[in-house]
C-alpha cells in the first residue's frame, strides 16, 4: 500500500501548500485528490515533486504492508 504521509511533512517543512502546487506550478486538483487518497500517480509526478521540494522520492512517499500482509510477516 502506499502512502503520500511522508510528502505532506516535507511540504509542510518547505512551506509549499497544495493551492501552490495546483495554482503555481499546474498540478492538477485530480493529481492532488490522488495523493490525499494514496492513490497511485506517476514517476513522472514524482520527479516534478522531488525538483520542487529539493528532495527524494523517500520524502514524498512510503510503501507500507497491505493490511493482509501486516499479520502474516
């Protein structure tokens, strides 16, 4: 399962604002809807974050065991 957790604490700790990434730098309200649900997106959205953010994909998103994995490691 992923998680968008880590992209939020390193946007916050940047100071860029989903209204910065979807009305500054054209990201789309859907992409921004997609992160907040843990959805999947694109390498290609990731690169474009990592550039803007300064950062690694590490900061931007984790990958957590699938809830029927979690009992069975």
């Amino acid at each position: 399962m992923l998680s968008y957790g880590p992209l939020w604490k390193t946007m916050k700790n940047r100071k860029i604002t989903t209204y910065t990434l979807i009305y500054k730098l054209g990201f789309s309200a859907n992409t921004i809807t997609s992160l907040r649900r843990n959805k999947s997106i694109t390498l290609y959205t990731v690169e474009r974050l990592c550039k803007i953010l300064d950062c690694t994909p590490n900061d931007i998103v984790e990958i957590l065991p699938d809830e029927d994995e979690a009992g069975n490691g």
